[in-house]
C-alpha cells in the first residue's frame, strides 16, 4: 500500500518542516502546498548549499516528485517565477514537474500593496504580516472579488479583469490613506509572469485524485504552524488560512480517508516572527543565545524570530486539534550546553489552570506560563545520528514530551543537515 504522510508545524511556523519534508519526500510519488503562500519559507539544507522554498514545495528537489500547488493556496505568479528562475540556474527545470490548480486564488498587485496599507493603518496593533498579500488575497477570496489560475485561460479578459479589480481595489487602498496603485504600471509588471504560469494551470482536483488511484505515495506540506490558524490560532495574530489538518482537507480536494499519516513538526524550543502574546518567550539574554544559536532569523523577511521555551500546552492543544500520528522534535542541538530546560506545560487564568491558550487574546496575553524543569545535558547531542549517541538527559527530554502528549517522537532533528537526524 503507498504511504501517505501530512506533515504540519505544531507552534508558530518555522519548525523545520522544510527539512523533514525534504527527507520523506525522498518516498514520495506527488507532493502538494494546500494552503497558505509565498508567506512561508522552508529550509532545505543539503551538504553546503541551502535553499529556501516559498510557493514550491520543499519536495521539489525531489527529482521523481511530481509537486502540486494545489487550489488552497493563494499563488503569487511573480513570487513563483522566481523561485522556478532559481532553480532554473542550478539546473533544475521544476515546471516540468509542476501543476498549479486552476482553481487556486491569485496574489494579485493591491494584495501585497494593500496588506502594507492596512499595516500601517493598524498602527501599534500590527500584526506583523510578512507582506506577501496572504491576507488581502484570502479576504478577496471569501469576498468573491478574486481571480483565480484558471482565469490565465484567456490572457485577453484577465488582464481586463485584473484591471478591473485594481482599480476597485485603490478605493479602499485611499481610504486606508496609503497612496493608490499605478493600474497600468502594476498591470504591466504582472502580465509577463501570468503569461508564463499560465501553461502549468491545470485541474489539480482530477489530477491528484487519478493519481491516488494509480496507488502514488502523497506528501502534503503544511505551511506556517497551527497556532498560527485563522480560527484556533492566536487571533487576530494569526495568519489567513487553516493552518491544521483542516487546510489540507479543504485546500486539496481529497477526501480525509485519503490524507494518510500526520506528522507534527516541534522545534525543542518556540520561536515566533510577528506581534502576538508569547507566554514562554525570553525576552532576556538567553533568549538572545537561542536566536543566535539556532539563527532564528526570518527565511521570508529576515526579521529576528522571538525565542522562548518549548510550549507543550499550545503543542498539545495542536495534536488534539490535528490527530497526529508522530511527532518529528527538530533543533534540539541548539538547547545543547543549557543547564536546564523549562516546558511550559500549562497555563494559569483567574486562578484556574487551563491546558490550552484561550479564545480571547486578553486572556492569552494574561494567563501565566506553568513551567515543569528539566535537567539540561553536557556532552552535545549536535549531528548525532543514532539515539544511542543522544545523551540520557537529552533522551529524558525527549521521552517527557512523549509522555505529556502522548504521541511517540520519530524523528529528532540534530543538525540543519538533511542526514543530522536520528530515526527512532
Ligand atoms: P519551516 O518554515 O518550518 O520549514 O522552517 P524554516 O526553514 O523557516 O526554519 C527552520 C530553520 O532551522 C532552518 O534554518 C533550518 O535549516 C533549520 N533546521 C531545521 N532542523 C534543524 C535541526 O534539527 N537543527 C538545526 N540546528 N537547524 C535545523
Ligand atoms: P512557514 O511556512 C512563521 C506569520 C507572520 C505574521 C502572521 C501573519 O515558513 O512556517 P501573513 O503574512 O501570513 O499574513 O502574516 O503569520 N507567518 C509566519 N511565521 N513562519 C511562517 O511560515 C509564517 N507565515 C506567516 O510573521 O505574524
Ligand atoms: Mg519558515
């Protein structure tokens, strides 16, 4: 029977799912984005050289993977020519391997624009996007004002659509006091990259599910975290689409009995880039150790991710929420040489212990973190590859996260390196 495996982020993005996706693809016939866009950034680190994926999925350096952008994710033509353009340059012809759902919304020039707009506008509320027009493009999306793929079918009308939209758009761009698009410059900027995608547009929906029927092996690639969901993430922190297991369901039009195994992706610490309460950040020197250590700097924007440590209550919320099957714990040889470990387990509110973030984000932002502390390790666990090489403090940290969630850890990840792993 092929083996289908989902793979998602359990905290607030960039958990390293790049890499373990990077790893199971290698067992993989069809790899597919189901939600989210070029907001994401996955990390592949292969020998020397590192690529970071945004619209493409990480799969993609898989050379018998056929990927799938599938009608979930809001593409942006631009965004995606690049990335196809980078890899053109090392010698890879990914469009070949290519499918962009002609149902998937596109990230069209008032989203980016307009996402800066309301930025501004929000002022110290920010949210901190990543100003890729996630949010634009999704809310045009539910607004019934988008433009999807499959429209690129007749050059002719979309670009007179696209001029429509535009123009519509700068309404609302004015009004949020921000300086309106040049129609016919932005028009002109993003036709060249609609002509080209267009040839890779096709009904991903028949296609993935003739492909299930051949018995091909799936890898769903999970983007930002799942405490960054649109409905049971940290709202209105959060980023525009269903981040869980629900994204994948809706974003690809498979049926759930189809999705297979889901793996979580935990970094041994959290981290998170953008506004929004974080109970077990450090905002001291330590903090700053972790970021420097594990360069927990953006992979989109740059930006320095804040640190803290490893939330189980906001993870274990996350299994809960998703039916994971196995947890893949990543970064642990970054918290080598910290003498101890506290996880925040639960969380205290009016007096009452609770075991996941609350809906309001007041609440969240006052409820206070309940840390359990675990003994640090002195011999380093960085690169090891057999679990016999993880020291006995390293292996009790991993063990008491087991327990706490119960769902077993497979994979530890040691190193940035595609083979720094150990298998359990
Ligand atoms: P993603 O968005 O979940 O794919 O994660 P990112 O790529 O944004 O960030 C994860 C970072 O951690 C990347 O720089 C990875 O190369 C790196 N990384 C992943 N796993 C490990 C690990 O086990 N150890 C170390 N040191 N780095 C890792
Ligand atoms: P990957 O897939 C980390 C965060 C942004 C911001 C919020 C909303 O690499 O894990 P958006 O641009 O989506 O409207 O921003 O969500 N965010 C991420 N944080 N990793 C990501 O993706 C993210 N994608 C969005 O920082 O706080
Ligand atoms: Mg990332």
């Amino acid at each position: 029977m092929p083996r289908n495996r989902v793979v998602l982020g359990l905290q607030w993005g960039d958990e390293g799912k790049g890499k373990v996706i990077d790893l199971l693809a290698a067992e993989a016939d069809v790899v597919v984005r189901c939600q989210g866009g070029a907001n994401a950034g996955h990390t592949v680190v292969v020998g020397s050289k590192k690529t970071v994926r945004h619209l493409l999925p990480s799969g993609i350096l898989n050379q018998h993977a056929r990927c799938v952008i599938a009608h979930g994710v809001v593409l942006d033509p631009i965004a995606l020519c690049s990335e196809l353009d980078e890899l053109l340059a090392g010698g890879c012809d990914a469009a070949k391997r290519l499918v962009v759902s002609d149902r998937a919304h596109l990230v069209l020039p008032c989203h980016p624009h307009m996402d800066k707009a309301q930025e501004i506008a929000r002022g110290a509320s920010k949210v901190g996007t990543t100003l890729r027009g996630i949010g634009p493009c999704y809310t045009d999306k539910t607004a019934r004002n988008g433009l999807r793929a499959g429209e690129l079918a007749d050059l002719v009308a979309f670009e007179r659509k696209l001029r429509d939209v535009l123009t519509k758009s700068n309404v609302i761009i004015r009004a949020l006091g921000s300086e309106p698009l040049d129609v016919d410059a932005a028009v002109a900027g993003y036709m060249p990259a609609a002509r080209r995608i267009a040839p890779l547009i096709n009904d991903s929906i028949t296609i993935l599910h003739q492909a299930m029927a051949e018995q091909r092996s799936f890898l769903f690639e999970g983007a930002q975290g799942a405490q960054l969901d649109i409905d049971v993430g940290t709202y209105p922190f959060v980023t525009s689409s269903n981040t869980g297991i629900g994204g994948i369901l809706t974003g690809s039009g498979l049926s759930h009995k189809q999705l297979g195994d889901v793996i979580g992706v935990v970094k041994a610490y959290t981290s998170r880039v953008g506004s929004g309460p974080f109970l077990a950040e450090l905002t001291d020197a330590r903090g700053e150790a972790l970021r420097q250590r594990g360069r927990e700097f953006g992979a989109t924007t740059g930006r320095p991710r804040r640190c803290g440590w490893l939330d189980l209550a906001a993870v274990g919320y996350a299994c809960r929420l998703n039916g994971v099957d196995a947890i893949a714990l990543t970064k642990l040889d970054i918290l080598d040489g910290e003498p101890e470990l506290p996880v925040c387990v639960s969380y205290r509110l009016d007096g009452k212990v609770i075991h996941g973030p609350p809906a309001r984000i007041d609440d969240l932002a006052r409820a206070e973190p309940m840390y359990e502390v675990l003994p640090g390790w002195k011999k380093p666990v960085t690169g090891a590859r057999k679990e016999a090489d993880l020291p006995s403090e390293a292996r009790s940290y991993i063990a008491f996260i087991e327990k706490r969630l119960g769902v077993p850890v497979k994979w530890v990840g040691t190193g940035a390196g595609r083979d720094e792993i150990v298998l359990r």
